[in-house]
C-alpha cells in the first residue's frame, strides 16, 4: 500500500495519521474545556504545521471540530468530532498547552504527547470535598461582595452547603446538566426563603438568591461568546450565548418554582 | 465607605479562590488568580462611585485585569485565560442573564428587555477590554520581536 509505506518512511515515527489525531485530540480536550475559539484553533493549527510542506485547515465550533491536512498525490486526511458536555477546566487548558508548546519546539515526541494528553483527559485535580468547599464558599463571598451584611454571607453560606450537596450528589447520578442547575437553584432557592421567613427576617432573600446561584450562572460563557463574536467567530459565538441563554434558563425555572412554592405557603 | 471597600475586596478575593476550584484551576495558580480578582474588584468598586456607571466600572476594571493576566501570564509561562477568566469573574454580567431569564418566565416583558441590555452592555464592556489589552500586548510583543531582530549582535541599532 502507498499509504503504509509512506508512512513508514517519515522520520521518528510521525506519519499523518498519528499527527491529526494529536491535533484533533488537543483541541477537543480545549474546547471541552471552555477554552475561546481562536486559542483552539491556533494551537489546533500550530500542531498541524508540524506537517511541513502540506496544507492543514481546521475549523471549531462550539459544538464540533474538523481538522483536515491535504497530502499531495494523496488522499486527504480528515477528522471531525462531535463536542458533548462542555465544561470550564483550566487546568487541562494549561496542561494541552504546556504538550503543544513543547511538542513544537522538538521537546516531545508525537508518542509521548497522545500520551500526556491521555493523562491530561482523566486527571481530576480537586475531590468532591474540597468542590464543595468552592460552592459554600462562592455562595457566602459573593453575597458579601455585592454589598450585603453578614446576616446575607450566612444566609448565602448555608444555601451553598445545600447547593453543594445537590450539586455532587445529582452529578454522581449522572443527570444532565439542566437538571442539576434547575435543582440546584431550587435548593437555593428553598433554603433562603426557609431562612428569611421563619428564621432571620432581618435578612435580604433576593440578594442571598444572588449570591449563592453564583456558581451556576452562565456570566464568563456570555462573555466568552461576545468574544468569540468579535474575534469573527460568528458561529461559535451565537453558539456559546445560546448556551448560557439556556443555562440561566434553567436557574430560572428553579428559582422560580422555590417562589411560587413559598407564596402558596405564606398566603402571598 | 472604606471599611466596606476592604471587606468587599477581601471577599473579591476569596471568591475567586473559591470559585478556583469549581473551575479547576491550577493549583500552583489559585492564590495569583485571588490577587487578580481582588485588584479587579477594587478597581471596579471605585470606578463605580466615581463615575456612578457598572458599564465604565466593568470596562476599567477588565482593562487592568487583562493588563495584569497578560504580565502573569508571561511570568509563570500561563496561559492568559487562566487569570483572565478568575479576574473577571466578580464583574461577569451572570445575575443579569439570570434575571433576564426569569423575567420573561414571569412575563414581566419591560424589566427583561431591561436586563438582557444589561447583560450585553457589562458583557460587551468586559469583551472589549480584554479586545483592547490583547492588541496592546500582541503589538508589544510584534516589536520586542522585529527590535531583537534588527539588532543580533546586541550593540547595533538604536543611535546615540
């Protein structure tokens, strides 16, 4: 076959295949993790260019990624993927770039990069535990930071304890996404009502409401899809705002239902 | 005034931290990103009282916050979204989308409309802040390039 024989020929190992699937498996682990869509495509691209002498072209949007190199006298090689599930990890947006710097300076070999990549896609770095020390503790600062007392820091802090609980547990269960924020903020919803009318009715409900859905409010994905917008990624873009437009939404519904619930109850 | 700047800024601080590990933030990187967020929420409390608009507050506050992720970034060889996306964060328009949101749920059609402006008008301030800083630094770096390349010995070039 031309094909394998070719292959076998290049030097150290790399032949085309092994190259896009590196690409294409550095910008999905990107765009899984909520990396902007110019950064995916350059590192896509940078990777790619590792082909001398061959035309490469990559597209991502928000939900998919194409990765196509043209091989004179040759079929082309083309790899899509499907983007399911997205999610911002920094982490692994640090670690791929970390493998494309080295692998394009010559430090890393095109085995050794599937490898860490691999790694980079099961690595978790904090445990449940200390997750939930992040929606308490998003919950309780952010009240404070938009203006309220302690009593709203408190109120904030316990709705996030919940809001913690219901978050890792229906995640464990695998439900999706909508679910999980929907209860989530109903669970936060509940709890701050619960605080403000029978416990603390000195406290502010709306503002603990604010404070302790931080966690789950779409507000960096919103800005990331204006971004995208003006960077001319217009597909993506309208993309990402549709995501977090459903997102609220399902903060919304949640919020919504923990209302009506107390104001059949109160009598409202 | 100036005790509820600090505690706001402290908490600024401890937010991000916080919301560091919902994000998955590297370690080695959790106490800069605070830094970053608690700079960002100073900046924005007193742009905000000196001009009484959240609008001017998010764009000033994105600018040093870029300007800051961009100098980090190349300290501790990071990406720059890393501090970016922690800075910020205490800005980012997310109560207005959620109240957006639930508004058009709760067909209160004016004050929607109200929020979704909102939403775009902060959103739109913070993406074109960090819009201006990345040029800024891109042609900041074009020329550290073009200027190390037209003086290779290291003596030549600029006169006098």
């Amino acid at each position: 076959m031309n094909t394998s024989l070719r292959e076998k020929t290049e030097p150290d190992g790399v032949n085309d295949k092994l190259l896009v699937e590196t690409a294409v498996e550095a910008g999905e682990i990107m765009l899984v993790s909520g990396a902007e869509i110019y950064r995916v495509e350059d590192t896509v691209g940078r990777i790619l260019s590792l082909a001398p002498g061959r035309k490469s072209e990559n597209v991502a949007l928000g939900t998919s990624l194409i990765v196509t190199l043209d091989r004179p006298g040759d079929e082309s090689l083309t790899i899509m993927r499907r983007i399911r599930n997205r999610s911002t990890n920094l982490n692994r947006v640090c670690q791929v770039n970390e493998v494309s710097r080295r692998l394009c300076a010559g430090e890393m070999s095109f085995k050794e990069a599937q490898k860490s990549l691999r790694e980079i896609k099961q690595g978790i770095q904090y445990h449940s535990r200390t997750r939930a020390v992040g929606y308490i503790g998003v919950s309780a600062f952010f009240a404070l930071l938009l203006g309220g007392t302690w009593r709203e820091g408190l109120g904030a802090g316990l709705s996030g304890v919940l809001l913690a609980a219901v978050c890792l547990l229906t995640a464990k269960a695998r439900l999706n996404d909508f679910c999980i924020n929907a209860l989530g903020a109903f669970a936060v919803g509940v709890t701050a009502l619960a605080i403000e009318t029978w416990v603390m009715p000195s406290m502010n409900g709306n503002a603990v409401i604010t404070g302790a859905i931080m966690p789950l409010v779409p507000g960096v994905t919103f800005t990331t899809s204006i971004r995208d917008i003006l960077n001319g990624d217009y597909a993506s873009g309208t993309n990402r705002m549709m995501e977090a437009l459903v997102v609220a939404l399902s903060v919304a519904v949640g919020i919504g239902t923990a209302m009506s619930m107390f104001s059949n109850l109160t009598g409202g | 005034m100036g005790i509820q700047i600090m505690v706001q800024t402290i908490s600024a601080f401890l937010a991000v931290v916080c919301f560091g590990l919902l994000l998955e933030m590297p370690k080695r990187y959790l106490l800069d990103a605070g830094v970053v967020g608690g700079a960002a929420w100073l900046v924005y409390l007193l742009t905000a009282q000196w001009t009484g608009s959240n609008i001017m507050a998010a764009f000033a506050s994105t600018l040093v916050v870029a300007c800051i992720s961009h100098v980090f970034a190349r300290l501790f060889k990071a990406p720059v979204t890393v501090f970016l996306v922690a800075g910020i964060l205490p800005a980012v328009p997310g109560a207005s989308i959620y109240r957006c949101v639930f508004y058009v749920i709760r067909s209160g059609s004016s004050l929607a409309t109200f929020y979704f402006v909102e939403t775009l008008q902060i959103a739109g301030a913070i993406a074109i802040a960090i819009f201006i800083m990345d040029s800024i630094f891109r042609l900041i770096q074009d020329n550290e390039k073009r200027w190390k390349k037209s003086r290779p010995d290291g003596n030549s070039g600029t006169p006098g």
